[in-house]
C-alpha cells in the first residue's frame, strides 16, 4: 500500500526542490536505544543526511504523531514521512480525500515504515530513508556528469 | 529491522506496473490527483500478487502493510 502510494507520487516529489519539502520525524525513533548506548539517535542520522543534502532546516520536524502535522505542513509542496502503519493508513485516507482535518496535503508524498508502532524503540530503514531524500527529478538522474 | 526493509522483488513488481501499465497502457497517472485510481491500482496489484504462480507469501504480507 504504501510502496503503491510512493509510486503513484514519486514523479511529482522527484520534481519538488529539497528546500521545498518537509520532513516528519516521530519523536521515538530510535532514541531510547540511543539513549542507553549513548550513541546517535536515527532521528539525528536523517536530520544530518537531510541538510546535507540541502533540505531547509526549519522544514523538518520532530513530531508526537500525525495530528500534529496538519499545522505544520502549510507552504509545503511536498512531505516525507517516517510513519507508523496506523499513521500511515490515516495519511492513505487523507490523500484519497484530498485533505486532513480541512487541511489542504501538499502536492507529493513520500512514505517509510516503521517497524513497528506504539511509539517506543522503533527503528526505520536508514537506507530506504536516504534514498527517498535523495530522488531528484529523472533527467538530473539520468544526466552523466563529465 | 527488516521489516521496515522494501523487498527488492516487490519495489521491481510495483515500478514494473506503474510504468508498463500505469504510464503506457492508458491508465495515465492524473498529476492534480495521483490517487485518483489508487483503489483500482491496490485491486489489480493485489490480484497480480495473488495469482497461483506467482504466490509469494512474503510479497503479499509485504503488499498489505
């Protein structure tokens, strides 16, 4: 389903600039593990990765679940969301309807699971993350560089 | 971990649909709403997943997340 909804928008978030787009993080990635080994939480792994490579800064945000993004997501053309499955569903709907809480979406989605929901020690595919960051629009892609 | 991990099976299943059947055999992607046919997408998706040769417990367990 959500590889499905990836597909279907790609092109248009392909075509949206970095700056141009939000980023949702969910407050528990990863971060009690982190805590406890004292190491980097993936929340300040897909932070990094996102800046560097050009992302707006104000334009990613830590959030404690879906409902809050509604009021965030206002002037962004795109969103990229590292979601739990009932968050995830939620956000389906919404864009089979065309808005979330009055709230008009913006134009392009990009979707990564969590392994897991209940708000606790979750994980995300770093890999998967950094690689949805990074679409660029297919000519760009497909350009050699010399 | 790797249940969060896309299977490389299903993601060339899903691009192979999109472009052979989405973009090149009339079922064009409506740019203003992309999820316009997304139900009809799932079914036939689903239905692909799902016929005998091809059944593939962990693409259909995959599929339904």
């Amino acid at each position: 389903m959500i590889l499905l909804v990836n597909s279907l928008y790609e092109d248009k978030f392909r075509n949206t600039s970095f700056q141009d787009r939000a980023v949702f993080l969910p407050h528990c990635l990863g971060i009690d593990i982190a805590r406890n080994k004292k190491s980097k939480s993936q929340v300040d792994s897909v932070k990094e990765f996102a800046v560097s490579k050009g992302y707006d800064p104000d334009k990613i945000f830590v959030v404690g679940g879906g409902s809050e993004i509604p009021s965030l997501m206002d002037g962004c053309s795109a969103m990229l969301g590292l979601c739990c499955i009932t968050d995830a569903k939620a956000y389906v709907d919404a864009y089979k309807a065309g808005e979330i809480d009055g709230c008009r979406l913006p134009g392009a989605v990009q979707m990564c699971l969590l392994d897991r929901k209940g708000c606790k020690d979750t994980f995300v595919n770093l890999d998967y993350v950094f690689e949805r960051l990074s679409l660029v629009p297919r000519f760009v892609e497909n350009s050699v560089v010399k | 971990m790797d249940k969060c991990k896309p299977k490389g099976d299903l993601e060339k299943l899903l691009s192979s649909f999109v472009d052979n059947e989405v973009r090149n055999n009339g079922f064009s992607i409506n740019p203003e709403n992309p999820m316009e046919r997304f139900d009809e997408w799932y079914s036939i998706i689903r239905a692909l997943i799902m016929v005998p040769d091809l059944k593939n417990y962990d693409l259909v367990g995959e599929f339904f997340v």
